[in-house]
C-alpha cells in the first residue's frame, strides 16, 4: 500500500488527468480544461476504485510478528487457520517452528480495514489498487507471549480517539 493517500472527492469522481510540474498558473489553465467535476490527478498518489469496496467480502486478517519473503496469495485457510488452537490467553499457533500466540484486535468504531491489490500499471505514477477484502478485526500474533497493551499496533489505532480528544472544542471554565 506504501505511504501515499489521495484525497477522496465528496463527489467520487475519480481524477482524469496529471497536472504536469509547472507553475501555479499553468495548472490553474489545466484545471479550467478539464470536464466538469473532474479534478485533476496529483503525481505520486494511488488512487482506490470505490466500486471495489462495495464489492469486497468480509475477510480474515492475520498480522504476524516476522516478514515473508512472498508478495501473493497463499492458503492460510487451508493450513494456517485450521492449525490455530485455543490457549490459555488466546490463540496459539506454530509456524515454522516458533510459538505464535494471537489476540483478537477490533478497529475503532466508525473504520473499515482494506486488503488491497494494485493493478498493472504503465509508470510508477499511474498506481490504482482495488479492495478484494475487508475487515473490522483481525488476530495480532506475537512470539512466544501475545503482544499485549503496548504493541505499536494497539498504540497506532488507538490514536483516532486521541486526535479526537486532542480536536474537540474545549469548554470554557465560568469563574
């Protein structure tokens, strides 16, 4: 997925075209081209088809604690999931001969998490992804223990609700 985002338009228009590095005046003339509601397209960013996410399937996700040298798919329901048994703090498995023990992480209220796929593209610029799953849980392995309250992954989602305290208005003490 990498660290690009592009900004998703109220409207869902997707953008038409990439407004070339020039001036701040030749890209306001390219933008006055282009058809109506379509916005132009910013170098470097991937864009997401919304029509893939209605159609993406509640998926199981599971974040282990190593990295695999493998970017495709593979059969982790037919030999990871039916290898997972119960603990006495959760799920435990084994893989590649070291102890996996798992706990169930639910995103905050309000996000969907996206398993995505990036189609063939012509350049490094033209990246589009299509979402061919989605989730609101998934298992967090760790080695040998469960990663508990301080994993960087419980401490990343709890910041939505972070920046929502941090943001709220604050009201005003009367004396």
């Amino acid at each position: 997925m990498g660290s690009h985002a592009e900004r998703k338009r109220r409207d869902g228009a997707q953008p038409s075209a990439r407004v070339p590095s020039a001036s701040p005046a030749a890209a306001h003339a390219h933008r006055e081209s282009m058809p109506d509601g379509a916005a132009p397209a910013v170098p470097g960013l991937i864009r997401l088809q919304p029509s893939s996410v209605r159609a993406a399937a509640q998926t199981p996700l599971h974040l282990l604690p190593c990295e695999i040298q493998h970017n495709g798919p593979a059969a982790v329901s037919r030999f990871f999931s039916p290898a997972i048994r119960p603990g006495s703090s959760g799920p435990v498995v084994s893989f590649r001969g070291r102890s996996l023990h798992g706990e169930e992480v639910t995103l905050p209220s309000g996000y969907m998490g996206l398993v995505l796929r990036e189609d063939k593209s012509e350049g490094p610029e033209d990246r589009t992804v299509q979402a061919i799953g989605t989730f609101s849980c998934f298992t967090l392995w760790g080695l040998e223990a469960p990663p508990g309250p301080n994993a960087r992954m419980h401490r990343a989602l709890s910041w939505p609700s972070l920046a929502t305290a941090i943001h709220a208005p604050v009201a005003e003490e009367d004396d």
